[in-house]
C-alpha cells in the first residue's frame, strides 16, 4: 500500500526537464599560517530529459556563502566635539563571505520574487534583523555593512563569471581571500528559463584550520586557562628577548 502511494505520488509531481550536475575542484581548504587564499573551480552540466526550449533564455548563478554571524553595526556621531555610538542595528545572520557568479547580469536572468524566496543576491543574503529597529531607516546601516565587507572581499558579485559552453557545460571561478574563518562554505548552483527556476543544485567547502593553527584553535576552545598561560608565557618570553637583544646591540 505504502509503495503504492509513493508511485503514485511520484507521477503526480511535474518532471523535471532539466537537471543540474556538478563538482568542485577540491571541497577540503586548509587554513596554515601561510595561507593567503585559495582558488576554487565549481564545474559541472546541465542534464535534459527532453529537446531544450528554443526560445527561453537560460542562466546559471553560483553562491558560495561562508558561515553566517550576528553583527552589530554602529553610526557615530560628533557630540560636543566626541565621536561616541549613537545608534546601531543588529543583523542576526550575516554570512561571514558571500560570493555571486551568474552567466550574465542577474537583472536579465534573475526574477526578484524568486530572488526573495532564494535569497541570491547580494542584499538578501543577510536573514533577520535582531531584535527590534530603533531607528526610522535601517538600510544606511546594511549598506555599511555591505560596503565595507565588499573591501575587504568578503562580500563579491561577478556577473560574468559563469561561463557555459553549448548551452550544456559550465564552470565558475572563485577566488578566496586569506581572511577567512573556519567552518562550512554552503555552495549553491541556480539554473533558471527566463528568470524562473529550473533546477538547484547544493553542496559544501569544508575550511578548517590544520597544523599548529588547528591546535592552538583547540587549545584556545577547550582549555582556555592553559591557553591564556601559554600567551602570557610567550609575551613574557619576547619581551625578555627583545630586552636582550637590545642590550647587546647597545654594548
């Protein structure tokens, strides 16, 4: 009975004409105390079930989104000659980097609703505000925020950065910046006919500090006490050499 109804279940719902298949270069990204980057290639192809719609235009977008954290962003303002906060807005989930690379510029193969139900874009990567809004306008506030991640290339759009060859196979390109943090890099791929989607295909980058990093991190996380001896231990240490090191260029 149950299979029965999982059949039938399974013809009811629309087939699919198109279906995204992908890879990636490397999904592992080692974080050493050399690391200045990394460059990640996101290939893959575009599956059909059926002749390809002549007439519909196509376009593939891929996000590549780092672990999400709360932000507090804050304005100053000159008060009696001091530059104090005086207002500031929470963002309770703000991708810690977000990258968009699309065959071509997202107003021309992207709807806005299925912008908004998706979340692609830029903009609308961040969740939630958190807690309440004390201030009448909130959005000079999260285009700070999305200015100054932009330089220092946390935040990135390339809307040509997608290329695709015989409307089946296509590749992205991304660049990472040296200043990432550790976690899961969630990697998304849109294949869209005339702004709508198709077909979605997810996958992840797993970064992680390894080496002498990996232990430190740990060490910090899970014994903190030994930790901050360790720090002290080390500024005592150099402070001493420093000392020493002077004394002797002197004589």
């Amino acid at each position: 009975m149950i299979r029965a109804l999982i059949i039938l279940l399974a013809l009811a719902l629309p087939a699919r004409a198109e279906e995204v298949v992908a890879g990636l270069s490397h999904d592992n990204i080692g974080i050493t105390a050399s690391f200045n980057g990394s460059e990640i290639l996101i290939y893959g192809a575009i599956k059909r079930f059926e002749p390809e719609p002549a007439s519909d235009r196509m376009g593939i977008i891929v996000t590549l989104e780092g672990p999400p954290g709360s932000v507090t962003i804050r304005r100053k303002s000159r008060q009696m000659g001091i530059w104090v906060n005086t207002d500031s807005v929470g963002v309770a989930a703000a991708p810690s980097y977000y990258a968009v690379a699309s065959s071509a510029p997202l107003a021309e193969i992207l709807d806005p609703n299925v912008d908004v139900s998706q979340r692609i874009s830029i903009p609308l990567a961040m969740r939630s505000f958190a807690g309440p809004i004390e201030v009448a306008d909130a959005r000079p506030f999260t285009e700070a925020l999305l200015r100054i991640r932009q330089e220092e290339g946390l935040y990135h759009l390339d809307e040509a950065a997608v290329t695709i060859l015989e409307n089946t196979l296509f590749r992205a390109d991304f660049t990472l910046p040296a200043n990432l943090i550790e976690g899961d890099y969630k990697t998304r791929i849109f294949l869209l006919r005339d702004g709508q989607l198709v077909d979605q295909y997810r996958t992840a980058i797993y970064v992680r500090k390894v080496g002498l990093e990996r232990w430190l991190y740990t060490l910090s996380r899970d014994h903190a006490a030994i930790y901050g001896a360790l720090s002290l231990a080390l500024a005592v240490f150099a402070g001493w050499a420093a000392a020493a090191v002077f004394r002797l260029i002197r004589t």
